[in-house]
C-alpha cells in the first residue's frame, strides 16, 4: 500500500468522526495565549467557525486517530467488519494539523477519538499524547475535547482530564442488552462506572478550584456523551430516562442523540433506512425541557404514547395540551417556573416579560413585542386586556397549533 | 430651538459622541434639535443645518450617570451602520432623566430598538470571530506571519482586536478590512487604514486540506442548507475558502444517500465458485493416499511431509486452517502446536470438544525458512494456495459439513477462491454452494498480539464466533 499523504488521512478520519454529534467547544474556563506565548483562547462561550450543508456547526476538528478497530459494534462505520478504507495519523501528525487549521481561524480545538487498536490502553495512551503534546509542546490554549475509552486504565483517563476541556464517553445505545446484542466488546456496566467515575473527579476538581485557583483543572467544561436514535427498538422513554440518570447521577453537561444513518457498507443486522431526523430533534426538545425548564422525565414520559414523543407537536406543547387544568397563567403574575412551562415562551423572553412587568401591566400586545409567535402562547396566558376563554377549551387546540409548527422543521 | 450638529471623528466614535451627548445634555438640547454626523461621511445627512457644536465640558452638577449595563449596550449599538443610531443613543439618554429606569425595561420601543441593534452588532462581531481566514505570508525571525481580508456589515474591526490578540499572541496577524486594519506583532496591537482583498495573499496550502475537512465531515444523509444558511449567511461566503464547495456537496447529497441504502449486500459477490474436482473420490483415505502418493511441492520451501485432516468423516462443522506448523509437519497431525492448543482451549470455552470436528488445513505441507536449527513458518502465496484448492475442495465435499469455519485469510483465499481481506467478512455465516462459510482469525493470530488487553478482547471475539458456527449446524 502506498503511503497516504496528510490530505488523503484526514479526508477517511475525518469522514470517520462525523458520526459524532457533539462539536461543541462551549463551556469550561476562560483562558488565552498570551502567557504560553503560543497560541489559543477560550471564552467559555464557543464558536461555529463554519457550517456544512447538513446545518451542523464545525467547531473543531474533529477526527480519529486511526478509523482501524478491533471491536466490531453493528452500528458504527468503523467497525472491524467494515469495508471502508483505513487509515491512521501519526502524534505528530494530528498536533501540526490541529495547530496550522487553528492558527488559520478555522477551528476553536480538537475533539479526538479513535478506533481501538492494539488495545483499550495503548489507543487511550496515543490520544493523550496528542493532548499532551498541544499542551506542554506547543503552549496551546485552544479547545480540547477527547473521546475516553471505559475499557482503559482509569490512571490515563485521569491524564487526558488533566489536558482535556470536556471528555466524552458514548453510551450509544440506553439499555445494556441492546450493547451487548449490537456491541459484543463492550459492556453497559462498564461504561456507566467510568462516567460515575469522571463525574466524581470532575466534581472534586471543581470544588478544590474553588478554594484555590491554582489547584489543577480537570476536563473543567465537563462530559458528555450520545446515544443512537433508531439502531435498536429502545423508545424515547428509554432514552430519556437514561439521560436523566446521567445528568442527576454522573453530572453530565450534555447527552446528545444522533439519529441512526445509514452509513456506507452498513451491517445488514440495522435498519437500512434511518428514523425521521424529527424524533432527533423531539428528543432534543424533552432534553432541553429536563435540563433548563424544570421538567420532570415522568412528566415528559406521561405525554407519550407507546414509549414515543409525538412527531406532531414539540413536547411542551404536548404537556400543556394534556395538562390543560394548570392554564391559563397570567404574565402579569405568574412565578417564572410557571411562565417556563407555557409553550412559546423560551427563558430568555420568560426573563424580559418579569423585567418588563415591573414597569407596567403587561397587555397582549406587549407580550407579542417580546416574544417570537404570539399565536402559539395566546391560548395559555392571561394578560392584562385578554384572557383567553374558548381557545383553552377546544377539543383540537393541539392541532390547531401543531400544524405550523412543521415548515420550521421540515 | 437652535439646532446643533455633532461631527464624530470616525464611524466607531463611541468616546466622541459620548462627549456630544454630555454637552448636549448639559445645555438642555433636545433630541429633535441635535443632527448628528462622522467625518468624511458615515452616511451623510443631506439635510445639514445649524452651526458647529463642540463639545463643551458639562457643567457642574450636571454631568449625567450613566447606569453601567446601559453604557455596555451604547457602545455596542453605536458600531451598528445605522445612520440613525446616534440620534436613538441620545434620546435615551434625554429620557432617562425623566425615567431613570428606563433601561431596565425591556418593552419600550426604545430600548427595543437599541438592543435589536446591539444584537446585530454582537453578531457581527460573533462572526467576525468566526469567519476571519487567515492566510500565511510566511516567517520572519522565527515568527510566522498570517494575513486576512474581512467585510464586516458594522463599524466592529477595531473592537474585535482584543480577540484576535488573545487568541494568536504567538504568531504575527494583521486583518484588513475596508474600513480598518488592526495587526499584531507579539508586543502592540496597532491600527492602520482600510485596505482591499489584494492586500493579503491569494491562497495559502493548508486550505485545500480544510477543504478536505469541510466536504469528510459533511453528512450527505442530513441536508439542511436552510440551517446552515442561516448560521452562515451567504453574503460571507465569497472570503471562506470552504464556501466554493457548497454547491457541488448539496447536489451529490442524494446519490451519495442512495448509494449507502441500496448498498451492503454484496457479500456473496466475495465468494466465487467451488472448485469442480478434476477426480473424485469415494472417501478420505483414498483422497489422501492419493495426496500423498501423487503431490510434488508447488514452491522450494516446503516440508516433505503430507499433513492430513482428522476427525469424523462426516462432522457437521468443520475448520480449515492456514497450513501445518513445526510441530504438526513433526507429529503429522493438524493443530496439534501452540495454536492449535490454543484452539482446544477456544473450542472448549464455546462448548465444543475436537474429536467431533473436522480440523484441516488449506496447504497441506509445512512451508518455511531455515535459521540456524529452527524452522520458521513462511506465509503461503497464491501459487501455493491455488495448488492445494481443489484437493480442500473435495475434502469438504466428501466430509460434506453444514459450515466451514476459515481460519484466518489464507483458508478465506483458499475456500472463497478470492484473495481478499478478512476484516469486512469476519463473524458472518455466508451462504456458499449450500453449505455456510464462516471466515475468522486463525489463532496464531491471538498468539501473535502483543498486548494482553487486546488478546482477551480478540480471543472473545473468536470464541463467540466459534459459538456463532455451533448455532448455525
């Protein structure tokens, strides 16, 4: 075979890692380049330096170090079984790309993983040293992100949250019979036991910053993980349990679901034709309804029929056509835990409506200046010249307000 | 009233208008009265009236507080092209010494009006931040030295200095924008004119890889040019070197889609035809008689000795290794060194005892090189494998199993009749001239990895596997 230049690695690994939803480069310290004397910042806000025509953010440069695994899980293009091409980057290799990619504005980091080769331990090893080498080598203060593999020894995951910004263990699939039915190498135990195990050093860190700034910083923007949608019968409720679990037990920052798709030379044991991106982005929504509105995932589950979020209406909408006895509220008085829960109104213009009512008795058409489509809160709220007396009621109030929903998405 | 005009030395004036409206606040002069400007023109009010305002100093006890989170959104507002922006800033101010907390209310249209501009800024700037590319003109003293050409909508490039410092302080940068240019040297950030797209280099290597990057981490399955429309809107593009490619990614998208959903069904394609026997025989001792009465060596290297199969002449599973080994050429048997211990033990773990099998080899002699006083194992070619094809095939013919187990690439090239690589069919039961083939490592392969980790991972793979053939009899 002969040798493949850069180019030609990058293009197969970096093809390879795009199964990975998370780009993220948010969160963790601030911190910039002008005491290394190298270069990188981050502002603990994140940036999407460009965007593919799939509408996802590329923020970093997200690759493998080899696309070559010895584990053989059904859903994943680079499985031993797979037909793809194989390639491999050197250290060396990956540092300069990341540094010359980043010293263009192309990138915030690197979000590095691997399939495994060899072993667990000396695949984890590489990617730390990758991280290492950025770091002590080249003073780089940009974003590192490093995927963990559970099988390693838990002292070089200790490592890689040494140079690490967030570091990521995926899950991919909620319940263990269906790892060990898709994913024969790896095992649902083990993983959890590793992200209990990050999420406690990460805690501990935290707290010991917090007494003192210069006690060492562990993957300080947290870990995440992902879970496939669709490659096994596992329903939202699963999924969403799963995901509760892991923000309540292992403190994780994010779950990100990615619907299951096709991939080249896919297993025939897989569905060859993905679920509807809409069941993603549903996912998201109750997610994000778990995270930053107060929802309970009894609540959200409650609304599903057959262990599934309705494709039709957003999962706030479905809540508050179901639980209709806890409407109208009144923005003039309402608490803010209360005005979260009224479909249309996101926390940002939740904040401005109890600023702006401090002011002046909020009218309807206050509410519209402030929030996006009035149309979809008015059946809920109360205001000062309205209430909203048959809207509520109507038997079909989910599909009269479901329908527009669907261009947004589509 | 007396009109008043205020000139502003450039378009991101903040601390001269500042001054303006503190001297206008100081002499009681309305907003209506005030017609506001920049230097060499912003966009230049037509209507321009009255005399020359300076600004003065307030007087005492004047001077206007203004609250801090509202300064914050003044100076980002003000970087906005809105020729107006200046005229709104000011009539806050006006206002809020009748209303002092009027900036805290987020619904008068005012203050609706100075955050719709200051968002916009903020974008801007956001993805000033973003999409700035820059390009290598080369090193001087150790130092690399990068250059950029951005079109900003807003009066941002000097506000986002700061940034670019931060984040680059090890290499010297310089973005030119129409407006302004900022530049760093690894000591002071300094400010230039405006310049054009000729003042930076026209390519830079890396890009090509970037682009490499932007069309690998594409996923055709997902279009959603709206999103990304949104996100990164097209007036940017003609200064992002990825942009180029957009079109021809969006148009390959279906095919791309199409061709993985209709693919993945091919294995068959990888098995060829069985070899037809040239003679056929009754039973295995007379094939092996044959064997070993009539075979000459296909290739210098091999052992003298014939290494037969062993086990029931009718097994229902059978397993096809490489060639004989060392110690089998010595005791004449198959599997009988430390793979084939190896194997045992394998076999055991799924449930199997050998003497129920059939265990042969695809070459039937034991080729090697001579160091010293050991014989080391050489690798069969294709000649070799071809050679000993059909004499395989009519072993298995006439054992007549439900599955054959390949063990390792040289069996798979031996059955299959096909050099390929074992990786994408390992595991599967393929369907083969009515009976199964399941490929899968040899076992000295196992012996072979250095690392113990990896040898558990890869010895449960193959015990599975061994399971996988028992279920499928």
């Amino acid at each position: 075979m002969t040798k493949l230049t850069r180019l030609e690695k990058l293009s197969i690994l970096a093809d390879a890692a795009k199964y990975d939803a998370s780009c993220a480069s948010s969160g963790g310290a601030r911190r910039d380049s002008r005491e290394t004397g190298g270069i990188g910042s981050t502002t603990g806000m994140g940036i999407c330096h460009s965007y593919a025509p799939d509408g996802r953010c590329i923020s970093l440069l997200k690759v493998l170090m080899t696309n070559m695994c010895m584990f053989d899980c059904t859903y994943c293009i680079n499985r031993s079984s797979s037909n793809v091409r194989r390639a491999a980057f050197t250290v060396a290799e990956i540092v300069d790309l990341t540094l010359d990619f980043y010293k263009r504005n192309y990138i915030e980091g690197l979000f590095l993983s691997s399939g495994i080769v060899r072993s667990p331990d000396y695949t984890m090893e590489q990617i730390v040293e990758v991280a290492r080498s950025l770091r002590e080598d080249h003073g780089f203060r940009g974003y590192i992100h490093l995927k963990t593999i559970p099988e390693g020894d838990p002292e070089l995951i200790a490592r890689a949250g040494r140079y690490a910004d967030r570091l990521s263990i995926n899950i991919e699939l909620p319940q263990d019979e269906a790892i060990a039915a898709l994913a024969p190498e790896k095992d649902g135990a083990c993983i959890r036991r590793t992200m209990a195990d990050l999420g406690k050093r990460i805690g501990e860190a935290r707290a010991e910053r917090q007494e003192s700034r210069k006690a060492p910083a562990f993957a300080p923007a947290g870990q995440s993980t992902q879970m496939i949608v669709g490659a096994d019968n596992s329903g939202d409720d699963h999924m969403l349990r799963t995901s509760a679990a892991f923000y309540r037990d292992y403190g994780l920052k994010r779950v990100y679901y990615s619907a299951f798709s096709p991939i080249p030379d896919a297993s025939r044991t897989l569905p060859a034709q993905p679920p509807p991106l809409m069941r993603e982005h549903r996912l998201y929504q109750a997610d994000w309804l778990l995270r930053n509105y107060g929802f309970s995932v009894d609540e959200i589950t409650g609304t599903m029929q057959g262990g599934r979020l309705s494709l039709d209406m957003d999962p706030k909408l479905a809540w508050a056509v179901e639980r209709r006895d806890m409407f109208p509220v009144d923005v003039n008085r309402a608490p803010r835990e209360m005005l979260l829960r009224v479909p249309g109104l996101g926390a940002k213009v939740v904040d401005r409506l109890i600023l702006a009512r401090r002011h002046r008795r909020l009218r309807l058409e206050d509410v519209g200046r402030l929030c996006r489509v009035l149309r979809k809160v008015r059946p809920f709220i109360v205001a000062a010249d309205w209430r909203p007396t048959r809207l509520i009621d109507r038997a079909d109030l989910g599909t009269r307000l479901a329908p527009a929903q669907l261009p947004l998405f589509a | 009233m007396t009109a008043a005009r205020a000139t502003l030395a450039a378009a991101d004036d903040f601390a001269g208008w500042r001054d303006h409206a503190r001297a206008f606040l100081a002499a009681g002069i309305a907003p209506e009265g005030v017609v506001w400007d920049v230097a060499g023109g912003d966009a230049p009010d037509l209507f321009g009236i009255g005399a020359m305002a300076g600004p003065t100093a307030p007087a005492d006890g004047e001077a206007i507080r203004v609250p801090r989170d509202l300064l914050g959104l003044l100076r980002d507002a003000l970087m906005h092209s809105a020729p107006h922006r200046f005229a709104l800033a000011y009539r806050l101010l006006w206002r809020l010494r009748a209303a002092p907390h009027l900036h805290r209310d987020p619904s008068d249209p005012d203050m609706i009006a100075l955050h719709g501009l200051a968002k916009a800024v903020r974008r801007d700037i956001h993805k000033m931040h973003a999409f700035v590319r820059f390009r290598k003109i080369g090193v001087v003293d150790g130092r690399e030295q990068f250059a950029a050409w951005f079109e900003p909508d807003h009066h941002i490039a000097r506000a986002t200095a700061g940034f670019f410092r931060d984040r680059f302080a090890g290499m010297d940068w310089l973005i030119v924008t129409p407006e302004a240019s900022i530049a760093w040297d690894g000591v002071a950030l300094r400010e230039g004119p405006g310049g054009s797209r000729d003042d930076v280099p026209a390519e830079d290597a890396v890009e090509a890889e970037w682009q490499a990057y932007y069309a690998s981490i594409f996923n055709p399955a997902r279009l959603k040019i709206n999103m990304m429309k949104r996100e990164m809107p097209v007036r940017y593009w003609r200064n992002l070197p990825e942009a180029p490619l957009i079109a021809g990614l969006i148009g390959d998208a279906g095919r791309r889609v199409g061709a993985m959903v209709e693919g993945g069904t091919r294995s068959e394609e990888r098995l060829a035809e069985i070899p037809v026997a040239e003679r056929r025989f009754d039973n295995l001792d007379r094939l092996y008689a044959a064997l070993d009465a009539e075979d000459a060596p296909p290739s210098p290297g091999f052992s003298r000795r014939v290494v037969f199969g062993e086990g029931p002449s009718s097994a229902p599973l059978m397993l096809v290794g490489e060639q004989p080994g060392d110690q089998e050429d010595e005791a004449g048997r198959p599997f009988v060194g430390p793979a084939g211990q190896l194997l045992d033990q394998c076999l055991a773990e799924a449930g199997l005892a050998r003497d129920g099998i059939f265990l042969t080899n695809a070459v039937k002699r034991f080729k090697f090189t001579e160091r010293g006083r050991r014989r080391i194992h050489q690798t069969p070619t294709t000649g070799d494998i071809s050679h000993y094809r059909w004499w395989l095939a009519e072993e298995v013919r006439l054992v007549a199993p439900k599955i054959v187990v390949a063990l390792g690439a040289t069996a798979l090239h031996a059955l299959s009749g096909r050099k390929q690589a074992l990786g994408p069919v390992r595991g599967a039961a393929l369907p083969w001239g009515g009976r199964l083939l399941l490929p899968t490592v040899h076992p000295s392969f196992l012996l072979r990895l250095p690392d113990e980790q990896g040898r558990a991972i890869e010895r449960g793979r193959f015990v599975r596997e061994l399971r996988r053939a028992v279920a499928a009899i």
